[in-house]
C-alpha cells in the first residue's frame, strides 16, 4: 500500500486531544506572540491529531477536583501546596516545577472557569473546594480543602470548555488517526537531535500519512492497559511514551505507576477520592476502620500509595472481603463505606460514584458496603520533559534538548509528581504545563519562518518514515504466513495476557523475583507473538485491530522498561513497593531513572531547592 502524504508543513502538530494537549493548543494560539504574528498577516499552520473524538478523550472521566490554593473554603497557601506535593512524592519531585504548579494552581483555576468551567459553589459564589488525599495546611499539620471540583465531574467539564475554545479559534483536528512513528533526525554538525514529524494511521481511510511539522507536542496520556485492572480508559496504551522509546529516546522515573484505591472491585472503575472526602470510611472483613492505624491523623485521606499498600496488608492478613458478586471468589478487597453521608447530599455531589455502583455493583451505597480493591490509575514517569515541555535525553551528565519536540500531561514526566502524584494534581499539571509548553512553541514560532516548503532532509525523513509504515500496513493486511501461527493469536488475547503478567509482578507490590519471571515471559513470549500478529480482515479503512496490533507492540515496549527500571530501584520510595527493598535508599537513590529501549539505566540528580529530605510515614 502506497502512503497517502499531506501537501503541507506544519508549524507545530499536537498528538493528542485531552486536557494537556488542547491546552497546549490555546497556549499557542492565544500566546502574545501569535497575537503579534496574525497582526502582521502571518496565519501559522497547526494541527490536532486525536486518536479518538477529542470528547471521548481520558480526561472526562477525572472526577473529584483539581488541587489549587485558593483559600475559599478554608485558609491555604500556595507554599503549603508546594510543600505536601514534594512530601507526597517521596521528595522524588523535582521542586523548580512543583514550585511552578503551586503558584499558578490558583490562576490556572481561575482561567478555566473564565473560559466556561462549571465549578460547584459555595453559598457566597465562589468556587467550591473539598479535602483530598495529602493535601494539608500549616505543612502537614492537617487536612485542607484544596480541590475544586464540579460535582464529581470536573474531568468532564474540563474537557468540554477546552474543546469548545479550540472550536471557537478554528482549531484543525485530525480525529481518529493514529500515530504511529515519531520521526527524528540528527542535527547538523553533531547538533542535538530535531524533530522531522510524524507518521500516523487515518483510520477512516486506512491510508498511511506523512505529516511533517517544526515542531511535534505529544499529549498521548497514560498506560493504565499495561495492567489487568485500571480506571484507564481502554485507549490508554502508552502510544506517546513507546513512540519515544522507538525513536531512541528515555523515560523518566516509568516504575512509578500508582495504583488508586478505590476501584470498584474486578471492574477497575474508578470510585473517586471525593467518596472519602465526603466522609467515606475504609473498612476491612471486620469492620474495623482500618486506615487511623496506618496513617493516623489523616486515616482515609492519606496519600493514594499509602491508602493502596494498607488495603494490601489487609487483604495479606487475610482481613480482605470477597466481591459479593463472586461470593467464593477470591478475598482481595476491602469495604467502602458510605453509608454515614446523608443520601441527599451523596447524590449532589457524588452522583458519578453513586451512578456507577448502582449500575456495575448493583448496590445502593446508602445502605450497602461497597467491595473496593486498587486499581492501575496513573503514570507518574514518561518522556522527560523540561517546565516549559521541551523533551531532552539525558547523557553526560547533562540534559540535551531535541530540537521542535515536546510533551505534556500524563505521558510526560517534568517531576512534579515524583514518585506518587497527590489528587486533584494531575488536571492542574496538564492544563499548567500544557499551557506553558503551547506558548513556549508559539514563541519559537515566532523566532523562526513560518511554514512553507520542509526542509529537504526533514522532508525526506518522514517519507521514508511513513513507506516503511505503508509497507507494514500492508503486511498486517495481507494475513499471516501459515506456519509462524499469527492467526490464531490476536492483539486482544495478549493484552489481556500482558495485563495479567503485569499485574502478578508489579502491581502496588514487587521484587526481584516477580520482576525477572514478567520479564522473561514478555521477552521470551508477549514479544515474539506480538511481533508476528496479523490482521484477521485485509480492509485498511475502519480496522480496530490493525491499530489494536500497534498498540500491544507498544505495550510491550513500554512495559519492558517498567519492569527494567523497577528492577534497577533497589528501594521502596512512593508508588514502588520493592518488598525485597522495603526501606527508601536517599544515599543511593534520591535520582531520576533515564531507561532507554536498550534496558539501559542512568540516573539523574533530583532537584532540590526548599524541601530536603525527610522521613514520610504516610
């Protein structure tokens, strides 16, 4: 099959069309220096590649808040936020951009709702605020209410307000199309590496395009498939952070992968923080309220690695509950408790959790006990990036930027989250950040000439790029070569496989043992099946298995490197709970991993400005 390419260079192409992404492209558009270039009669040329309808994107379903400092409902302080974000990621964090997220949380709150958010109020008018895990004043003193919320449905609200401003500035998205390459080139004379474009599926069409762009923003999300059970939408397949791997490229800090606790049991649907936050209690096949010996002071409310490994130990100890759908099955959750908050005031504010119990438990939780278990939530690691979304590889010593390349939100990794990010932090990290990296490009933009002609070499990049993707569509379609047995097997069987794996060896809980056999079976088995998959039906246009195939290549690719860095951290820290390391190792191990395809591991000094190290209990 013949790639089909797009007659035209793009000043910059955003991958991906949820909170990050579609903030980047208002950040861009409306930045100062797009302003100043229209007025002089220059129009540049900018693209959204969405693997779904931007509306179906992961951010939707965010629930309960997004964490700002904006003293509403009780006095905060930005630096208190700053402060329980570095704490809460095991002083992984990288505190210039936690500093940066504390501050403009605030302003960040107040332009979306500006633009259309339909935040939940207080009596006086202002935006309602609620208590989340790890969010404290006075520095740990006590729990705070810092997260804004609408209902429990701000995700989708944001979401909705973001999408709705890009339509109204004209925004040029290509939807459902799927990237499949990110295209670099060496710079000139040994420079840094610069990006050429992309080369993504048009799954209408079926038709292979070469997309060639000054600069590329991956905004792809998160890998919550890599694990059987995770609040993720099912198109999280960590396409953004194995595009980078393919092209050579690190992931920071990709053992991190918290688990949240709340999810409803054997479904992974997630049950909001907000529940606890309301007054939802955790309890064990005792009925005992489990979390004030695990975490006292802040119980319930504890930051979501040390809610996770507690519902663990209960279920260890053999005080975990059955799912009461499978009564005989196995005793791996504990109760959610919400039978102590008034039914009138549940279903104001939490008509998304009650909803969703109702339907997939067949349970009214004002009045039954709720089976909970964690669930695979959040990527804290990915493609690393700089506080204004620049990727860079790390070597020498030092960070080297590659050219026109640039990540936000979750399949980034600028280390605000560390090793567990706090709730409510992730909306605010990818419509700040997103913003921020939309305007530093604008900025270059402006420095530069504006799209034309691509630069031959660039040109001839992407091409070559996307032939070879063409050839390999048509390999897909052309069916299987009888005797390697590629069509008995299929992309869904080996995710559900590779999720399996994934979550026997690394699932809240690891060590080395359970890392090396997960290994083993992805290199010796997922992998070469995965490799040799093909297509059942030979039509390119409307194919979900063709893109289906892609994604559990990258799977794979990327749960390697998971596995590889969680190996390499002989520590438990955060999210990452190495049982044959059970101590956090600051002597050693206060770094960043840098994991490259190869499985090569190199570590990057954290930046440490306000907050040194100290002892986190909970």
């Amino acid at each position: 099959m013949s790639p089909k390419h797009l007659e035209e260079m793009y000043d910059a192409v955003i991958v991906g069309a949820g909170a990050a992404g579609l903030s980047a492209a208002l950040g861009l558009l409306r930045s100062p220096a797009m302003a100043e270039l229209k007025a002089n009669g220059t129009e540049p040329k900018v693209l959204v590649i969405s693997k779904l309808q931007p509306l179906r994107s992961h951010t939707g379903s965010a629930e309960g808040g997004i964490a700002a400092s904006l003293g509403n409902a009780e006095a905060d302080d930005w630096r208190w936020h700053y402060y329980d974000t570095v704490k809460g990621g095991d002083w992984l964090v990288d505190q210039d951009a936690a500093k940066l997220l504390a501050q403009y949380a605030p302003e960040t709150v107040v332009n979306l709702e500006r633009q259309g958010v339909a935040f939940s109020r207080l009596d006086d008018g202002h935006i309602a605020q609620r208590r989340f895990g790890g969010h404290t004043r006075d520095y740990g003193k006590e729990p705070v209410k810092r997260a804004a919320y609408a209902a429990d449905r701000i995700g989708h609200q944001i979401l909705h307000t973001l999408w709705q401003q890009c339509v109204a500035l004209g925004v040029r998205f290509a939807e459902e199309w799927y990237v499949t390459d990110l295209v670099l080139e060496d710079g000139a004379d040994g420079a840094d590496r610069r990006v050429a474009g992309v080369v993504a599926l048009d799954t209408h069409s079926g038709q292979v395009k070469a997309v060639r762009a000054r600069h590329v923003l991956l905004a792809t999300g998160g890998a919550g498939r890599l694990f059987h059970t995770t609040s993720n939408s099912w198109d999280l397949t960590g396409d953004g952070m194995a595009l980078a791997l393919a092209a050579g490229l690190q992931l920071e800090d990709v053992e991190f992968v918290q688990f949240h606790p709340t999810g409803l049991a054997h479904t992974g649907i997630l049950l909001s923080e907000a529940a606890r936050a309301e007054g939802g209690v955790l309890r064990n096949k005792d009925g005992e309220a489990f979390m004030e010996r695990y975490a006292p002071g802040h119980a319930d409310l504890a930051a979501r690695d040390v809610v996770s490994r507690s519902i663990m130990a209960e279920v260890d100890a053999g005080r975990g509950v059955a799912d009461p759908k499978d009564p005989d099955g196995p005793r791996d959750c504990v109760w959610l408790d919400m039978t102590g908050i008034p039914a009138e005031r549940m279903e104001g504010t939490l008509p998304q959790v009650v909803e969703t119990i109702r339907a997939y438990a067949d349970l009214d939780p004002a009045k039954d006990l709720v089976p909970v278990k964690p669930t695979a939530h959040y990527t804290m690691g990915g493609i690393p990036v700089d506080t204004d979304g620049a990727v860079y590889q790390w070597r020498d010593g030092a960070r080297h930027t590659v050219e026109g390349l640039f990540a936000a939100g979750e399949c980034s990794c600028v280390s605000v989250h560390g090793a567990n990010r706090l709730g409510g932090n992730s909306l605010l990290d990818a419509c700040l950040f997103g913003t921020r990296a939309g305007r530093a490009i604008a900025a270059r933009i402006a420095e530069a000439p504006v799209a034309g002609e691509p630069d031959p070499t660039s040109a001839d990049a992407v091409d070559q790029a996307s032939r070879a993707r063409g050839e390999q569509l048509a390999q897909l379609l052309a069916g299987a070569d009888g005797a390697n047995g590629a069509m008995d097997d299929n992309p869904y069987a080996l995710m559900a496989r590779l999720g399996g794996v994934m979550e026997r060896a690394a699932a809240v809980r690891c060590d080395a043992a359970s890392l090396a056999a997960a290994l083993e079976e992805l290199r010796g088995d997922l992998e070469p099946r995965a490799e040799v998959l093909r297509a059942h039906e030979g039509t390119a246009a409307l194919n979900q298995e063709v893109t289906a195939i892609w994604e559990v290549r990258h799977l794979v690719e990327l749960g390697e490197a998971v596995l590889v860095a969680s190996d390499a951290r002989h520590e438990s820290r955060g999210s990452l709970k190495r049982t044959d390391f059970p101590e956090r190792d600051d002597e050693r191990f206060l770094a960043h991993s840098m994991t490259d395809a190869s499985g090569a591991v190199s570590w990057q000094p954290v930046h440490i400005e306000d907050y040194p190290p100290q002892a986190r209990e909970y």
